[in-house]
C-alpha cells in the first residue's frame, strides 16, 4: 500500500465520487443513496474489517 495516496486523500477522492453519484446508477432501487461521511477513521475501520475477513479466507 505504499504506492497508494494518504487515506485522507482517498477519502476526499470517495466523498467526491459519491458527491457527484457515479455509483448510484450502479445500485438497485430500493438501496438508499445517503451514505456515511467517508472520514479517516471510517476507511481505518473498514480497511481493519477487509483485513480481518481476508485473513479469514486463508
């Protein structure tokens, strides 16, 4: 992960492609389109969880 922007970069490069829906028009219709505020700590977080489920795959 060393080559990959700081997590505070990747969250406003998230909050932006949410902010301008490019994924909503990959979703069904009954999901909601209001989502979490893509912050450090939520992408710390989830990354964590990935983490954790692939290392639970092994």
């Amino acid at each position: 992960m060393a080559d990959q922007a700081p997590l505070d970069t990747r969250a406003a490069e998230l909050a932006a492609s949410v902010d301008a829906r490019f994924f909503h028009r990959l979703l069904p219709d009954e999901v909601p389109r209001i989502y979490a505020e893509p912050t450090r700590a939520l992408l710390v977080a989830v990354l964590a969880e990935l983490e954790r489920l692939g290392h639970d795959a092994d």
